[in-house]
C-alpha cells in the first residue's frame, strides 16, 4: 500500500471512530466530552497533514536544490 493511501485511511479511520464516540457520547448526555473528543481529533488529523505536508516540502526541496 502506498504512503498515500496510508495517510488517507489513517484520516478515515479517526473521522469514524471520532463520529462513533461523539455520537455516543451525546446520547449518554455528556456533550462537554463529545466535544472535547471532536477537538482532540481535529487536532490529530491537522498533526498527520501538517507532518505530510512538511514531507513533500522536504522532497520538493530535495528536486529543486540538490543537484
């Protein structure tokens, strides 16, 4: 499997466990941690773009300047 569709699974994979437990966690009544885990979520997936997009600078860097 390629890194790609490792990076999008990844995401998937967190987006659906993050939909599973806000939703139950919204009927058991406790809204507050529901939120906090929608947070905590964005906040993992913005960490695993922010570190592929580094990646890909990182190799464009590497075409562009190492000759």
């Amino acid at each position: 499997m390629s890194l790609e569709l490792h990076v999008i699974f990844q995401i998937a994979v967190i987006g659906i466990a993050t939909a599973v437990l806000a939703s139950l966690l919204k009927q058991s009544g406790r809204d507050e941690i529901a939120t906090l885990v929608t947070i905590t979520a964005l906040v993992l997936v913005a960490a695993v773009v922010v570190t592929n997009i580094n990646h890909l600078f990182t190799e464009i860097r590497a075409v562009f300047f190492n000759q």
